[in-house]
C-alpha cells in the first residue's frame, strides 16, 4: 500500500519552508511545526535572538518532552506487564483447586 507524496507549506517563525510528506501525514506535519513554532516563539521571547540558536533549544527541549514521555510510556508498560503477569497467577492457581 503506497501513499501519495505531497508537497505542503509550513512557517516556523516567520520562515515558511516547503516540505514533501505523504498526504496521510499531512495534517500530522502541519501540528508539529505549530507546535514548533510555539516552542521557538516561547524561546525567542526569553530574549534568545539567533534563529539557529533558537532552533537548537526547541529542538532540544522538545526532544528531552519525547524522552521523558517514552520513558514513563515504558515504565507504565511494565507495570502493567506486572499487573498481567499477577492476574494470570491468581487465575491460574484458582483453577487449580477446583
């Protein structure tokens, strides 16, 4: 299954830049470059003014949000592999006193 390639516009902090994605990621691409707008505008306002200095910290502290996401994702993983892994037990050991 083959998706279409597309050309769409997106600005970042009043640069607009021309990206090729395909279409089903369309509107995914178009929320994350607002939300690294968001990112690169909160910077810029703290007083950082080069652009490529500003890019590297939202890119930074976005990624470091990715991280730490990731890391509590794996962790609530396995507790609930735990929670699994008990259940099973108790069920287990039930059907074996009948």
């Amino acid at each position: 299954m083959s998706d279409t390639i597309a050309e769409t516009t997106v600005e970042v902090l009043g640069k607009t830049y021309q990206i090729k994605c395909a279409e089903s990621q369309m509107a995914s691409l178009q929320k994350a470059s607002r939300y690294l707008d968001e990112k690169m505008r909160y910077f810029r306002q703290q007083g950082i003014i080069k652009f490529e200095k500003v890019a590297v910290i939202a890119a930074l502290n976005v990624v470091h949000q990715l991280l730490t996401q990731e890391s509590q994702k794996e962790m609530h993983l396995q507790i609930i592999n735990q929670r699994l892994h008990d259940l099973k037990d108790k069920v287990e050991a039930a059907l074996s006193i009948e």
